[in-house]
C-alpha cells in the first residue's frame, strides 16, 4: 500500500511537471500576428510530440485515478486504518502511563530524600509482600520450626547445643553458598579455591528440627491432582506439587479455550480416573480470540455438569484468568472473572452439598489496586508480551496453587 501512493504522488508530480512544460512550448511557438501565423514543419512536430505527450498523460492519469479507487474500495486499507488507530490509542495510553509513572518516580525520590527512614519502612514492607507471595505456606511453616528452635533453643533436648552461635550460621551460610556456586561453574572454566570459613565448625541442624527439614508424609493414599490449563500454568509439573506432608499422582491436561471442557475424549478420560481435585485456568484465549463471555460461562457450566455426572466426589478448582496488557481485553477480563465467581456462588446455592466440592481461585496477587481500577501487576509479567508470566510471576502461580490445593487436602486427609 506504501509503494502504490508513492508511485500515485510521483505520478501526480510528473503530470503537473510536463503539463508546465508543455504550457511553456506552446506559449513559445504561438504566432503574435497573422503574418506569423503560418505554421513551420517544426511546429508542426513539436505540436505533433505535444499531442503524443498529452494522450500518454491522459493514460497516466486515468491510471492514477484507477488506483485511488482500488484502494479506496479495498477492504484490507479500512482494517489497517482501524488497527493503526488502536493501535496509536494503547500507545497514547501506554505514554500516558509512563508519564505517570515517571511522575511516581520523582515524587518517590524527593520522598525518599525528605523521609529516607520512612520510604526504607516501606520497602522492607514491600519485600515482605513479595517473598510472601512467592513462599507457600509449607515453606513458611518449616522456616518458623527452624526460627522456632533458634530462638527458643530451651525446647531442645538437653544433648543438643542451646545456642549457636552468630558465625557459625554465618559460616554455614557461606558454605552453603558456596557449593550451589560451586555446582553453576562450567567444566571448561579454571576452578576457583575455596574461601575460607568464618568458623572452623561447620553448623548442622540439630536432630529436634532435622525432621522438619525431610519429607514427612502423613497420608498412606495418594491424591489424583490434575491441572487443565493453558499456556499460562505450563510450567507447572510433578516437581513443582512435591509436598512434605501428601503423596500427589499429578497430571496435567493442556488446552487452549473453555470450548475444549466439552469434548467428549476428555469426559471419558475424566470417567475413568475420577481425580481426587481438578485444577482448571481457562479464559484468556477466549477473550483474545472474541469469543462472548456467555458461551465461556455456558462452556464451564456444562463442564461442571458432566463432572458432577462422572465423578462426583471430584473436587473442582476453577482459577480465573489474568490481564493480558490489552485495556480493551482486561475489560472483558474483568467481566469474565465476576461472571465466573457468580456461578461458582450459583452452583453452590443449587448443589447445597455438606462437603465442599466447588472452590475459586481469584489470583489477586497478580493485581495492582489503582485509583480508579485494578491494574495488572507488572511484576508477574513478561515485559515482551504482558500476557505470558515471568520467573518471578511463575513462582507466584505455583505458591498459589499450591496455598490452594493444601487446604483442600487437609479436608481430604482427615476424610482419608
């Protein structure tokens, strides 16, 4: 499209060149009397020349014009014209934001050159957010049995040391990283030597926490787990539901839409293995390809029917979907996630059942409160695409499976 207006410009200038040209010869051989007005053979083949210059820019003309109306019936110039001006409005909002933030920029800055005390306050607050979204609360109930000891060594057996000492743990730290160091270096590179210890004694823990640090397994059976997910939760695996205290069979079933939840091969698969609990995080894709939110909600109802009809003891957990960095998709977003929080509430009411079987899942740790909207936490995201998570962002989603998943297990164990 770029290279026809190009031609049709320089064609225009052309036409608008010869035409003076052809202005200027004939103002020049036109006769000033009627003595002169006697017409020469070379006047006769400069007119002759005119007239063949004159019909091919009719030609060029008539060309011009036919290609204006191509593309002013093209279909194709109309989408590209609608997808530049969506375009240029996320860009517009997208500088609006960063001006915004650059102004949150300097107002932290002269905050922390007024206040430096305060905002290192509110830091550390900030830190603690993040490593508690980001720990489990298994992982934060194992760090508390070990500050526990340390800090109450009294509860301690007599046999064992009551006080370590503050080096030692720092020589165990430095040992410890050392070795995770150690195991990075590539083969090819020259080996460092070792940096000497803070303390000659290497600290262990003692035997009453070292319990804390194995794997406990209270539950004889093992619980079926499957993840049914798309791109999002991918990178979630056997590994990453190892618990201390259950013994989890973990599959995962990867889709891409709601429409999948219908298809008659997963229904049969669901048939004969009955899992325990169903993790589920679909959405985002229907959103993305303009699916309506009515046919991904009638999508998740009917899923939920067939399972209540297959397996139904099965637990369902329904996780809603994140914002993808698209405003005109996160209001669509939005609209799904309460609409999916209204039939869990709904299919609740109609079930009425003593056990819970339906549970929500609504990952508000991936948000950031504005002042007028919740925003998608940065953060979690891949900055290329703002769809898809980062590390930190795919840390974030197996804790909160994980928090998720060991309170129902709870309830299952003591059933068990």
């Amino acid at each position: 499209m770029e290279s026809t207006l190009k031609h049709i410009v320089e064609s225009i200038v052309n036409i608008n060149h010869d035409i003076n040209n052809i202005r200027g010869a004939v103002e020049k051989e036109r006769p000033t009397n009627d003595k002169q007005a006697v017409i020469k053979p070379e006047s006769a083949a400069i007119s002759k020349e005119l007239a063949i210059e004159l019909a091919a820019l009719t030609q060029e003309v008539k060309g011009c014009s036919r290609r204006i109306d191509d593309l002013s019936n093209s279909k194709e110039l109309t989408r590209l014209m609608k997808d530049c001006s969506g375009r240029m409005k996320d860009l517009i909002g997208n500088l609006q934001e960063a001006k915004s933030d650059l102004k949150t920029i300097c107002e932290d800055l002269a905050n922390m050159r007024d206040n430096a005390a305060d905002v290192m306050r509110k830091s550390v607050q900030d830190m603690s957010s993040y490593y508690t979204s980001v720990f489990s609360d298994e992982t934060r109930d194992q760090v508390k049995e070990i500050h526990s000891f340390l800090v109450y060594p009294q509860h301690a057996s007599t046999g064992v040391q009551t006080e370590v000492p503050v080096d030692i743990i720092a020589s165990a730290c430095e040992n410890v990283l050392r070795s995770l160091t150690s195991e990075a270096v590539e083969d090819n590179q020259p080996s460092q030597p070792p940096r000497p210890a803070l303390h000659n004694t290497t600290f262990t823990f003692p035997e009453p926490i070292q319990p804390s640090l194995r794997t406990i397994v209270n539950s004889a059976a093992a619980f079926d787990v499957w993840l049914i997910t798309d791109s999002i939760m991918r990178h979630i695996n056997e590994f990453s539901l190892s618990f201390r205290k259950y013994r989890i069979n973990f599959e995962r079933v990867d889709k891409t839409s709601s429409s999948a939840l219908n298809q008659r091969n997963l229904e049969r698969k669901i048939a004969n293995g009955k899992p325990h609990i169903i993790y589920l995080h679909l959405g985002v894709n229907d959103v993305n390809e303009g699916v309506d939110r009515q046919e991904t909600i009638d999508n998740f109802k009917k899923f939920n029917e067939m399972l209540l009809r297959v397996s139904p003891s099965t637990k369902l957990v329904v996780s809603c979907p994140l914002l993808n960095g698209n405003s005109h998709h996160d209001r669509h977003i939005f609209s799904l996630r309460h609409s999916l929080s209204l039939l869990i509430s709904q299919q609740e009411q109609i079930e009425d059942s003593a056990t819970k079987r339906l549970y929500i899942q609504k990952n508000d740790k991936f948000f950031r409160d504005g002042p007028s909207t919740r925003t998608q936490n940065s953060l979690f995201f891949n900055r290329d695409d703002l769809l898809h998570l980062s590390n930190r962002g795919k840390a974030a989603m197996t804790c909160t499976m994980r928090d998720t998943l060991d309170k129902i297990l709870k309830d299952l164990l003591a059933q068990h």
